[in-house]
C-alpha cells in the first residue's frame, strides 16, 4: 500500500500531457490558366496570390491548359476552383455540358486580339475563298466564334468549310506546313505568328465580335469563398493597370515567362485591355448572342441560357 501511494503520488505531481492538436492543413486554392492569362501569370510569377491569400490561411496551386474549353472542362468535373480568364465562347460550351458555373471577373473588349489569318504566299485575300478548305481552330474558342462571324458575313456557314479543331501549338505547326488554309487564333499566339512567320490577317474580330474575356468559378466555391474571390479580384485589378502603365517593363518580364521575345509580346499586349471589371449586363448580353449563333449552326447540342451562369460581384 505504501508503495502504490507513493506511486499515485508521483503520478499526480506529474505535468498533465494531453496528445499535441492537430491543424487542419490549409485550404488550395487550385487555379487553371491558359499561356494567353497575362493577368494571371504576372500574379503567379510573383507569388502575389500566395502572399495575399496568406492570411485567409488558403494557398495556391497553378494548372495551365491548351485552351478556354479543356479548362473550363476541369472547373465543371472539380479538378480546379477558379479559371483565369477565357474567351468569350467558352462560357456556353460548358453550361451545355451542365457545368454550375459562377463568373466573377471580367475584362473590357478586346475585339483586335484575336484574328483570322493566312500564310502571305496563300494566295487567299477573301474570306469567301475558304470554301471548301480547312480552317484550323480550338473548339469551343473565341476564335471558334470569330470563324462562325467571318463566314456568315461572307455568306457562308460551318458546312463550307472543313473545321480542323487543333490546340494553338498543333494548329501553328500545321499553318505553317500549309495543312490548313487558315488559322483563327487569338494573342499571344496572333501576335507570335505575324512576327515570326509574316501571318497576314484576313479577317479581325472588330465588327464581328468583342471578344470579352471572363473569369470563372465553379458556383459551389463562388457561394463559399466570396472572401477568397474578393482577394483574388483585387490583385488581378492592380496588375492590370500595371501592365498597362508599364508597357515596356510588362514585356520586359512576360517574354521570358512565356518563351517570346518583347516585341512579340509588347504587340500582344497593346491589342489587350487587360481592364478587370464586375460581369455587367453587356457582358451576358453577349455570351447569349454567341450562344444562339453557336445553337443556329447546330454548334451546340442544345439552347443554352445565360440566365444559368452564376454571378459573383466583388464588395463595394
């Protein structure tokens, strides 16, 4: 007995020692961006996001995609949180696909950063003459609506033509082996191809399209993490006017980012707005306008209505 009390004793004069607490691991904020996201890009090379997102206790995790659709793709399956932004077509091919889908940022026009092109020893100076030849562009793409605009003005439709749906890097290679006939591309990629190979523009986007370009979430993190968005809205708001500002220094630092020379991208970026703005009432107006030509061509499989794309407004 003695024993055990001294035992319980020494026991009880004994620190408590209770199991270390665990913490939760933060929350990722994993965003997909496509080589054409200068805003974006000028954020992660920066580690702005990281820095600024900090105290929310959410990190970053960054996803580059060929293009607007595959990325929009992997926002509607929940294998990313956010797109940067993409083209304005891109929004109806997904909400065809039954993507609840929020946007929350967008960026003024831009209708001189996109363009259909030729080779300059093509011979084709009309876009009339494309009937019947291949037409390379991304599906789903700004640059897919471009084409659509390009024909009916010429009066023709997507049966005239043979629609060659390439990623910018497959279609390059195949304009300049004269596989495709044209190439309907958007910057930075327009702006590589008129200075390395001597592209020549057949048909811009002004007068035919405005060429918006949106910012999306899926609408289960938009009503979540409208404190997240906040953060993210305003960084991407002051790199804008940044690269606006400093249009020598932005190129400066985008060339090396994106494997262009200055020049190349200064072009690119004189042709952008980079002006972030809330999603308005012009900017729907718009994606339903591309969405019924796209469901007039039979493009998309269904009528889509803009009215079941989610909004997020940053705080005032």
């Amino acid at each position: 007995m003695p024993h055990r009390r001294h035992v319980l004793a020494s026991a009880l004069a004994l620190p408590a020692v209770w199991p270390a607490r665990v913490s939760a691991a933060p929350e990722r904020l994993r965003i997909g961006y496509q080589k054409s996201s200068t805003l974006m890009i000028w954020l992660k090379s920066r580690g702005t996001l990281e820095a600024a997102l900090g105290p929310l206790d959410v990190g970053v995790s960054w996803h580059e995609f060929t293009s607007g659709l595959p990325l929009l793709e992997a926002l509607n399956v929940g294998a990313v949180d956010v797109s940067s932004d993409v083209a304005d077509a891109v929004p109806p091919f997904a909400l065809a696909a039954g993507a609840r889908l929020s946007c929350w940022a967008a960026e003024s026009p831009s209708p001189q950063a996109q363009a259909l092109v030729v080779r300059a020893d093509a011979g084709i100076t009309r876009v009339a003459q494309l009937k019947g030849r291949k037409v390379g562009f991304a599906k789903g793409a700004g640059a897919h609506y471009l084409v659509l605009a390009a024909l009916k003005r010429a009066g023709l439709s997507m049966r005239d033509i043979e629609p060659a749906f390439l990623n910018p890097a497959d279609a390059r290679a195949a304009f300049e082996q004269g596989d495709i006939a044209a190439w309907s591309i958007w910057d930075p990629f327009l702006a590589a191809v008129q200075c390395q190979a001597g592209a020549h523009v057949l048909s811009e986007s002004v007068g035919l399209s405005d060429y918006r370009r949106f910012y999306l979430a899926s609408s289960a993190f938009a009503q979540r993490r409208g404190d997240v968005l906040a953060v993210v809205y305003t960084e991407l708001l002051r790199a804008g006017v940044w690269i606006k500002r400093n249009p020598d220094a932005a190129a400066q630092w985008h060339a090396p980012v994106i494997g262009l020379d200055a020049a190349t991208v200064a072009a690119a970026n004189a042709r952008r707005s980079y002006q972030v703005q809330p999603v308005d009432a012009d900017g729907l107006a718009d994606l339903q306008r591309i969405a019924d030509a796209f469901t007039a061509e039979s493009v998309l499989p269904r009528k889509v209505h803009l009215a079941d794309l989610g909004v997020w407004r940053p705080p005032v």
